[in-house]
C-alpha cells in the first residue's frame, strides 16, 4: 500500500461540483499549491438538476462571487443560452438576473479553467477517509489506496455520500444519475465525531425535444438587453434560445393521485427531509387539491443537447407513472423520456458544528462547503465554496479568515444563518433572508465586496481598475449633483422634466429624488453625468432616489455593531451560567455562537438572556486577566 | 441590550407618593433634559450633583409640572453614565407626562433591570455582585414572560395578537411577489393591502387613545372632594364609603389634611380625596391643608364640587369654582334632605348631583355620573380594548408609526422591497408584547399559503 503520494498540498479539495470548483481555484489563485478530487473527470461543475443560474437571491449570490474574485459569473455569462432580468418594475434591491445554462458547455468551461491555472492539480480519485493528527487534518486517503497529505482540506461532497436514489418503490446507491455513491467518507466522520444528518431532493425527468410539440406552447423568449452576472462584462451579445411554458391538468392530477401509493414519498421510504420551496409534482397535487393546474416552464438542456428539463415537476414516482403523467399534458401527448426523474437522499453534516469561516469546530484544518452544510443551489454551493477556499488558503499563509457581516453579501447572511439555526430542510436563500435587504443589491456587490477580493489577492489588476473608476465616477457625479443648482432661469431643464415654474432654486440631487424623474433625463444638460458610465450612474440613481431608506438600513447596521464586535470565547461552560434557562443553555452549547450578536439571533435566546450573557463575558474576561 | 439608547424608567414606585422620581440615562440625556427644563435661573450646563428649580415644558411649550432637576455626570452615577433624575409632584397623571414628553423626543422605557444592567456593564457594580443582578433580570424578565402569559388569553393581547397576523399576512404576500415572480401567486393587489394596513392603523390609534382610560382601570382615578368649609366633603365621603372615615364634626376646618380612600365605582378603581375646605384662613395648618388641595387638583382626574343646598351660593363657593374650573369637576349639591334654599347659579356646570349622605340618597346617580364623566367621553363602545400599560402603548404607536410610514410609502409608488422593510418594523415593534416574528415564520406562511417551487 503506497504511504503517500509524494507531494504534500497547501490545500486539497474534495469534490469538483460548484462548491468545489470555486474553492479549489480561489486557493490556487491566492498563490497555494491545491488539488481538486473528484470522483469523475468528465462530470467537472456539472448542474445536476436545473440547467439555469441566478434568480431572485442566487443571482444577488452570483454577483458576490464575482465581486470577489469567483469563476461563476464569468463562466454563467460564458455558457448562457437565455438571459432574463426578474422584477425589473420593482426596486433595484430585489431585480435579480437569471440566465439558462448551456449544462455541457458549462462544465467544459470550467474544466477548461480548472486546467489552465497553474498552481492546480485535477485528478480523479474517490476519498473515502479524512485522516486526522494531533494538529488537525493531515490529508486524505481514496478507494486507490493513495494518500494526499494537506494541512488543510476542503470537503464538497454534494448530494454524493451515501446517496440513495428512488424511482417509485426502486432504490439504489448513487450520487447522481448514472453516477456511483461516495460510500465511507460520511462513516469516517461519524467516526470522528461529527454529528451527520440526512436530506432529500429531488429531480424532474429530462424530455425529448423532439417529441415535444411546441406548437401548442406559449413561448419564452429571452431579453433584448443584456447585462450578464459578472462586472467585467459591459453587456453580453448572445444569440439566445427560447423555453415554453406547459400546464397540468386535473388528468395529470388525477394519474398523480392514482400512483401516490407508489411514490416513496408517501410510503415512508424516505427519511430525509425535503426542501419545501422545491415540492415534487406530488407534493403540490395533494397540499393544494384545489388548484387545477400548475404550470411549467420547459428549459432546454444546451444548444446541442436535445434534453429537455421540466422545471417544477419533480418526481420520485416510477418511471412508467412518470411518462403517463407527462403525456397527459398539452404538448407532451407524445413525449419520451430520456432519463426518468428521481428522488435522492444523502448524507450531510450538521453545519451548526462549523465556524463562520467554514472550517470546522471539531478538526482544525477540515472545512465544509455546499450540499454537506445543508444547502441546496449551485449558487449557494458556490459561494461557500469560495469563502472556504479563500477561508483554507488563508489558514495555510497563517493569516486571519474572511468573515462576511449579514450587512455586506448574501453570503455572510447564508453563512450566519447556517451556522446559528437548526437544519430544518435544504437552506436556499431568499432576499427576505436578508435584514439589509436594501443594502445587499447586485449593482452594488462590488463596492461591497471586490476591495475585499483585492485584500485576499483574488481581484486582479483589470478588475480593480474598472472599480476604481466607476467609484470615481460616482464620487465626482454626487459632488455636481448636490452642488448644481437650477432655477427659473434654466428654461430649457425646467421645460425638458416638466417641473412648471420653480419659485425657488433646486439642487439637481432635489430634483433626482422626484420619483418621476429618472437620470437620464438629466445627464443631457450636465456634462460630468455625460462623461460617467451607466453603471456609476444608476449607482447615483439609487443613492439619490432611496437616500432616505437606505440611510434608515444603515443605522440599524450600526445598531447590532456592538453585539457583533463582542466575541464569545468558545471555552465558555454555558451549562453553568446561572440567570439562562436550560433551553437557553442548551442552545448556546450547542451553536457556541462567535459572537453576541451570533448569540442574539438564536431562536429562543431573549434580549434578557443576552444582558446576562455580557455580564458573563465580563467576567470571564476579567478573570482571564487574573 | 442595546447600550447606546437613552433609557427612562419612573425610579419610585408607582403610587401616589408625594414626590416621583423619573430618571434618564444614556449618552446625551442630559441634552435631552435641557430641551424640556426651563430652570428658574438659567445655567448653561448643569452642575453635577446639584439640584436646579424650574419647570418641564413638553415640546409644544405647555407646562407638565413644577419639577426638581438633577444631573449626575458619569462615572458618578448609579449606571455610570451620564444620567439626569426629574423629581416631579407624584401621581400617576403626571408621571405619565413626563415619561411622554422624553419617549416622544427619542428616549426609550428602560428594560426590567435594564438600569441594574447598565450599572454592572459600566464596572459600578461589583463583579460579585454579577450573579445576583443576572438572576434579577432573569427573575423580572420571567416575571414580565408570566405577565405577558397570562394576559395572552385577555383581550388585548388577543387584539395585538390579531393586528400582528394581519400585518404578517400582508408581509407574507409582499415577500412571495418579490422573492417568487415567476410563481401563479395572486395578483399582486396591493390596494387591498393597504385596506388591511389602513384598518389596523385606525384601531390602533383607537387603541392607543384608550390609553387613558386603561390607565384609569388599571391605576386607578383620582376624585377629589372640594368645597368649602362644613360643606359636607366629609360625609359624603364617608357614604360613598358606607364607613366612617374622616372625622365628621360641625365645626368648620375639621378636616385638615387630605385624607384618602379607596373605592370601587362600576368597576373603576376610585381613589376618593377628601380636602381641608376652601377658604381663606390664618390658621397656618389649615392654610397648608388649602394649598396642598389646590396642587392637587392637577393631579386628580375628577373633582366633585360641592355645594350647600341649605344655603346660598357665597363668594367661598365661587372661589372653589374658580379652583376647578379649568379641570373637569362635577358639581354636587349636598344636604339635599333639607329644605333646598339654593338657587344654584349658571356658572356651574350642567353636570350636577344632589344627594344627601345622611339619608343617602342621590348616590347612586352620583356614583353613575362620575363614572360617565371618567369613561364616557374617551368614545368607546364597550367591547372596544382598553390599552393599559405604557409599554403596550409604546409598542402600538411605534407600530402605527411605521404603518404610517408603510401607507405613505404605497402612496408615492415605492416598490414592494421598502413597503416590507415599513412592515417588519412594524412587527417588530410588536413583537415584544406578541413575540417575535422571524423570517422563518414568514417563509413558513408562504410556503403553506402558495404553491411555490419551479
């Protein structure tokens, strides 16, 4: 048996799905030497279910990984095939973009770039241990017998440890269709003593183009204009396929009520818990009997891929059950299935057991990042995979970890919520999630995260520059804005905005803050605005227009500063404070928040459990002293 | 606990005490103070430790009370901050207004043990002492939890309860239009939203004007008994009682000093004030007894004035109108059981009861009128809830603050984002009286509610 491998890596990451692919190419871009394992090289940042990227949160989550320096975004943008911009006539903190993914294009994108950065290793190997001394993990053994020694490891395991797939009352091992299970990684960390759950998800059947008739399907076609996910494009040119919209009926309904006894859901053979937001077609036919419709939207899989996906219609119900359903639909009365939908269960572990840094509590050197925290959502995956790269490779140059505030990204509201509530179901993210909901915007994640980026070395010089600019562009557009003033002798502006006749002079920062007037109508007559990007522009739009919101979001920041300035040594015995109720102490014992703050928005911890906990904390710090 | 707020709790107990203290604490309170303390001899900044005379203004510039000012500068305080103490006349009333004025400009009702808290925090307190400060708050805050229990089956609660659904369903759709749109949700209407929200605002503020009324249900009314000498101020009371209480002779001036009783009237909890007689005397006793009544007339919620009906209305008579007649009095002819010689003038109030305490009777028509001029004019149905505690009123007006703010928001077509930043303020807002609501509660609502999931 080989003892090792030869090379000791500053990082290993285990797994090349979303999670993994962005934590492997944040450490080796910082400069670490990394080694991405995965157990299929063909299969590289493969989307499992949903050919599509972004959406209401996700794309806010896309733009933060961009901002700081993560592939997604580009490779979205590189690989999309329809681009559509979600509540455009709502506000600019809650528009969101979401594009449709070319899948294989997608994958070899990124295999590509995976490839091509230097300081990276990708092979193939399934890890089925951890190996772990007495300064922590030390690196990782595959079903090959090899062993990769690294002080610091990044587990991406997905929907892959111990994965069991259902089709009707069939069940077997795997981690994906056609894809083998990882089958002893999940053991070994029970072994060291991690506490390790189980959830479920599901997938719809993917069609057959061809046999779909299209003809009798509303069509939906992408948009004209297009921004794209990352801040290095300025507006992408995409030649862009259409998706159709197709509709239950209550015979599709009534096959579903039919079959319930074979769906595994409803016998019992599933143990895992399901995602709520995501309910099989099942799941939505029996909780809300008295709809007699539910729509979807028919997603093509790439330009040259005649694979068709679903969306919303989920199943774990038999393969035959599944086909007579789908072809009772409008459209699809002759439709084939190419791989039949399924239910799958797997193995993660309990994220309230990690640190805000990824790493976890239990073994210095062992992060967790993606579907093994619980979560569900390429974008979600993504960005945990990001920070725990950035998180590892941090840990291996000896420095600090980066650590997002709810205030600053999506991400640190995921990571913050992963890490002080109780797993209920697979955690995607949603902007009501957010507090600061109108702070975290996507036009804005770069001047909230990329300085961040540059700091950590993933922001490269083109990048930086292009923010610098819009940022002086902002600047010096607020500085004329404020300053201008028109009055009744400007007839020309006054006629152009119909503002009538203004007794009194106003500044053009005044007049912005009038709802019905937008920026553009005002760059006209002054030559700075004339000279500014759009983006710095519509940055001046909001930051004029909700001033006053936005303003009222950052006193509530400032407010929950002092609770999250105040960190919580993790030696505290909270069994032992006197003044918390034992739900209260057992809560704390076992989220060991970081911080008050952390502490404060446990369910169940009062404002009164929190005064005694800093009367605690004062102590504790003064006896340290001593 | 948030440390950076001004705090302000009354520091005596409630009651009727002679004299009320209303303490501030926090960063900037003594500026705070300054806004509303006229001294008598103007300062610019007040001397720690040293108490100044003056008066409080509210910030229309009406003035609420005679008061003592003190600001003890930090360390030297009991928080160890900076923190001013308002000494006021005591009663409730009034206590009540001064709080008023301070929550209005900023301040904010202190915590249970948040003072105590404060003191510990700030190292004014020893650390052995930690332990036993921890359990107070825990005692008084579970003490509150056992309060807020046992008032969840009450009406108000029960009514708060059902304003804090109503808001967290309008939320609920709110956030399933922006966080679902590619969803079959319902049409987005957010006209009937704003039906909803505009109700809640209106019982609300009914609410908040029945405070008070609760106030009087649950602290208590101040009636007192004004008059001159040997008008009968005594025995009536005493019928009122059905006991004797005060001392009953026929010598004019008997009753020196105030005596006070409590009663129950239709359910209101009385507190029934006997005075020295209104006149002018030498006898320095009773000339106290006479101002003491006149300070306290503006602390009483009711006056009942009364009037000999076996003689002439006199110049004392009006001398005790003149007292009472810019507060609400009813007027009371007494010794009604013998030969009625008045002529009661118009200057009296329409409101006026004869009685006779010796024969009792005209009590019960007393006892019905005081109530309707204590209750009856707060405009209320009976079945309509009776805020009660400062800090439910505090909660709701904050709450209809930031409807308020929802509804104008809707007007001027802001987007749904910032209409839901107006409503989870709002909620939470409430949420210390009906517990919080989390995001999780919200997402669980919509996902109950809507079929979502594509």
């Amino acid at each position: 048996m080989l003892v090792g491998y030869g090379k000791e890596y500053q990082v290993i990451v285990v797994g090349a799905g979303h999670a993994g692919c962005e934590a492997a190419l944040a450490a080796a871009r910082m400069g670490c030497s990394t080694l991405l394992l995965t157990m299929g090289l063909d299969v590289v940042a493969m989307m499992s279910c949903n050919p599509s990227i972004g959406g209401l949160a996700k794309g806010h989550i896309v733009h933060e990984i961009d901002a700081l320096g993560g592939e997604m975004g580009l490779n979205a943008d590189a690989t999309a095939i329809q681009f559509r911009r979600l509540n455009t006539r709502k506000g600019p903190a809650v528009r969101a973009s979401r594009a449709q993914s070319d899948r294989m294009t997608y994958s070899a994108r990124m295999k590509k770039i995976i490839e091509s950065e230097e300081m990276l290793d990708l092979k193939q190997a399934t890890v089925m241990s951890v190996e772990v001394g007495e300064r922590g993990v030390r690196g990782v053994r595959t079903r090959e017998g090899l062993f990769f020694a690294s002080q610091n490891v990044v587990l991406t395991t997905g929907t892959f440890m111990r994965g069991l797939i259902h089709m009707g009352l069939q069940n077997f091992s795997g981690g994906r269709a056609g894809e083998p299970a990882s089958l002893g990684l999940s053991d070994c960390l029970r072994d060291l003593g991690f506490s390790v759950g189980r959830l479920k998800t599901g997938t719809p059947a993917r069609l057959s183009q061809r046999s779909i008739d299209f003809s009798k399907l509303q069509e939906q076609t992408g948009d004209t204009h297009i921004r794209g996910f990352s801040f290095l494009n300025n507006g992408l040119d995409v030649s862009q396929l259409p998706c159709h919209i197709a509709n239950t009926n209550e015979r599709t309904h009534e096959i579903i009520r039919n079959n319930l006894h074979q769906s595994p859901l409803y016998t019992g053979a599933i143990e895992g818990i399901g995602p709520r937001y995501c309910p099989s077609i099942e799941d939505k036919v029996v909780r809300f009997p008295e709809r007699n419709s539910h729509q979807t939207f028919l997603e093509p899989e790439g330009r040259d891929s005649s694979e068709i996906y679903p969306s919303g219609m989920s199943t774990s119900l038999p393969p035959d059950v599944q086909l007579q359903f789908y072809r009772s639909m409008v459209g699809l009365e002759q439709v084939e299935i190419m791989r039949p939908g399924y239910a799958i269960e797997y193995d993660f572990v309990e994220p309230v057991q990690i640190r805000k840094s990824l790493e976890t509590k239990l073994i210095d050197g062992l992060f967790n990042a993606g579907q093994i925290n619980g979560t569900s959502g390429y974008e979600e995956a993504a960005a945990q995979g990001l920070m725990a790269g950035i998180n590892a490779a941090r840990r291996a140059m000896h420095r600090s970890p980066l650590v997002l505030g709810r205030d600053q990204a999506y991400i640190g509201v995921m990571i913050d919520d992963l890490t002080t509530q109780p797993t209920r179901e697979p955690y995607r993210m949603f902007t009501s999630r957010s507090e600061y909901r109108l702070l975290l915007r996507e036009d804005n994640a770069d001047q909230r995260l990329t300085p961040l980026g540059r700091d950590v070395g993933l922001v490269d010089d083109s990048r930086w520059l292009k923010y610098e600019a819009k940022q002086v562009e902002f600047s010096k557009g607020l500085r004329v804005i404020e300053q201008r003033r028109i009055s009744s002798s400007h007839k020309e502006i006054l006629d152009s905005l119909e503002l009538g006749d203004l007794s009194q002079g106003l500044s053009l920062k005044e007049v912005l803050r009038r709802p019905e007037i937008a920026i553009e109508q005002i760059v006209p007559f002054v030559d700075e605005l004339a000279s500014c990007g759009a983006e710095a522009l519509e940055q001046l739009e909001i930051a004029v227009k909700y001033e006053g919101y936005i303003e009222r979001q950052y006193q509530q920041v400032e407010r929950m500063r002092g609770l999250e300035g105040q960190s919580l040594p993790a030696s505290i015995d909270y069994m032992h404070i006197t003044g918390l109720s034992q739900e209260v102490k057992e809560r704390l014992a076992e989220v060991l928040p970081e911080t008050l703050g952390q502490a404060s928005r446990i369910q169940g911890v009062t404002p009164a459990a929190i005064a005694v906990l800093s009367i605690y904390l004062k102590r504790w710090k003064k006896e340290q002293q001593n | 606990m948030d440390l950076q707020d001004i705090i302000i709790a009354p520091a005596t107990p409630p009651g009727e005490g002679g004299v009320a203290i209303i303490r501030l604490s926090g960063q900037g309170c003594v500026y705070l103070a300054q806004k509303f303390f006229y001294p008598s001899r103007s300062f610019e900044y007040p001397i720690s430790h040293t108490l100044y005379h003056g008066y409080l203004k509210n910030a229309q510039g009406i003035q609420v009370d005679e008061v003592m000012f003190v600001f003890m500068a930090g360390p030297r305080s009991f928080t160890a901050e900076d923190v001013v103490e308002i000494h006021c006349h005591g009663g409730q009333q009034i206590v009540s207004m001064v709080l008023h004025v301070f929550l209005q400009a900023g301040a904010r009702l202190a915590r249970p043990g948040e003072f105590s808290y404060r003191a510990f925090v700030n190292g004014r307190i020893d650390l052995t002492q930690a332990e036993a400060i921890a359990d107070l708050i825990h005692a008084r805050s579970e003490k509150s939890h056992s309060l807020a229990l046992s008032q969840l089956d009450g009406q108000l609660s029960q009514s708060l309860y059902s304003h804090k659904q109503s808001i967290k369903d309008s939320l609920c759709l709110i956030e399933a239009w922006i966080d679902f749109p590619e969803e079959e949700l319902p049409a987005e209407d957010i006209c009937s939203i704003r039906n909803g929200i505009a109700a809640a605002v209106r019982q609300l503020e009914t609410m908040i004007c029945s405070y008070n009324t609760g106030r009087l249900y649950s602290e208590g009314v101040s009636l007192l008994l004004l008059g001159k000498p040997n008008v009968g101020k005594s025995s009536l009371m005493n019928a009122l009682l059905g006991e004797e209480r005060a001392i009953v002779t026929d010598i004019e001036g008997t009753t020196r000093d105030l005596l006070e009783e409590g009663l129950v009237i239709n359910g209101l909890p009385v507190r029934l004030v006997d005075t020295a007689g209104i006149r002018e005397s030498c006898d320095p006793i009773e000339r106290e007894g006479v101002m003491r009544a006149r300070k306290r007339i503006d602390s009483s919620d009711l006056i009942l004035l009364l009037i000999d009906g076996s003689r002439a209305v006199d110049a004392e008579d009006f001398s005790a109108l003149n007292i009472c007649s810019s507060s609400k009095y009813i007027t009371v002819v007494t010794k009604s059981d013998l030969t009625e010689k008045i002529d009661l003038p118009v200057e009296f109030s329409e409101k006026v009861v004869h009685v006779s305490s010796r024969k009792h009777e005209g009590l019960d028509r007393l006892r019905e009128q005081i109530y309707l001029s204590l209750i009856a004019d707060s405009s209320r149905d009976e079945n309509s809830i009776l805020l009660t505690s400062q800090r439910h009123k505090v909660a709701a007006t904050s709450a209809v603050n930031c409807l308020k703010r929802f509804i104008k928001a809707l007007d001027s077509s802001l987007s749904l984002e910032f209409l839901a930043t107006d409503l989870r303020e709002a909620l939470d807002a409430l949420g210390g009286i009906t517990g919080e609501t989390t995001t999780d509660d919200v997402l669980d609502d919509i996902f109950s509610r809507f079929c979502i999931g594509k």
